[in-house]
C-alpha cells in the first residue's frame, strides 16, 4: 500500500557546479512530488560527517567528506506517496553505469505523439560513483533524520492545487 512520505534529496557539489538543479527539481514536480524544503548551502566538514556518520569507517570517507566540502549543495526534502522508495528510484543505482539511462535520442511514439522517455537522474547526467551528482535517503528512519539534520527549522505545509491531480482519494 502506498503512504505518503518525505525523503530528503540532495544535489551534491558537482550536480551543482554542472546546472543540473533545474532539471533534477523538475523531474521530482513532474512525477508528482510537492517540494516543502530548499536551501542552497555550503556545509561545513563536520555537518558532513555526522550526514555520513555510517560511512565512517570505508575508505573513501575522507575524499567524501572533502568532495562535499568542495561547493554548495541543494538540500531538500519532497513529499509524495512512496516519496523515499520512488526518489531512490528517480535517482537510479549509487553507481551510475548500472543505472538506466532515458531515450534522449530514442523517441517513443505512444497516442499519435512524441515522447522523450527519461531514464535515472544518475543514469542520464553522471558516469562516475564518486560524482553521481545526488544524494537520497534510503529509508523513512533514515529519511527522517537527515531531514532533521539539514532542516532543524519547521517544514512547509501546504495544499498544491495539484494533489487532487495527481493523489486519487480513498
């Protein structure tokens, strides 16, 4: 059954850097999701560390944590039904050649009309696991303490005019 939810989504240095923001946000309000935190930051190394407190022990955590320091981050959190399984999803495999890439160039002819069918966020913009360009949570728990951590301040309510678009009432 599916149940609406928040996930915590994060544009990391290099989807920054690259003009992906745009795009990565419109494919999250096209699918349906309502956006109800932002912030456009440049977290400090130790905010960093406690975000990937689990991976403290790998050894990539270093270059990580200095990657993450290297620029600004959007941090924000999405609302939806199955916000946090569908956003991973959305965002494909942490490796990004293991992810499905859209047919930007293979147009999909569907009711007499011409469609781009988009494939994951990491499969269509990044080619490397360390710059797969975002972050997103795994897990309602996980979820709702990195939306804790980044957003310490109240969330936004609100009603978009699309729910009774997009959500189907029960």
């Amino acid at each position: 059954m599916s149940t609406q939810e928040r996930t915590y989504i994060m544009i990391k240095p290099d989807g920054v850097q690259r003009n992906l923001v745009g795009k990565i946000i419109a494919r999250f309000e096209e699918r349906g999701y309502k956006l109800v935190a932002l912030k456009l930051v440049h977290a400090t190394p130790e905010h960093l560390e406690k975000h990937y407190a689990d991976l403290k022990g790998k050894a990539f955590f270093p270059g990580l944590i200095k990657y993450m320091a290297s620029g600004p981050v959007v941090a924000m959190v999405w609302q939806g039904l199955d916000a946090v399984k569908t956003g991973r999803v959305m965002l494909g495999a942490t490796n990004p050649l293991q992810s499905p890439v859209g047919a930007s160039c293979n147009f999909l002819i569907s009711f007499n009309k011409l469609s781009i069918h988009p494939g994951s966020i990491r499969g269509d913009y990044c080619l490397a696991v360390g710059r797969n360009i975002c972050h997103g949570s795994d897990s309602v728990e996980s979820a709702e303490k990195e939306i804790a951590l980044w957003f310490p301040e109240s969330i936004v309510q609100y009603t978009h005019i699309q729910e009774p678009w997009v959500l189907e009432d029960n």
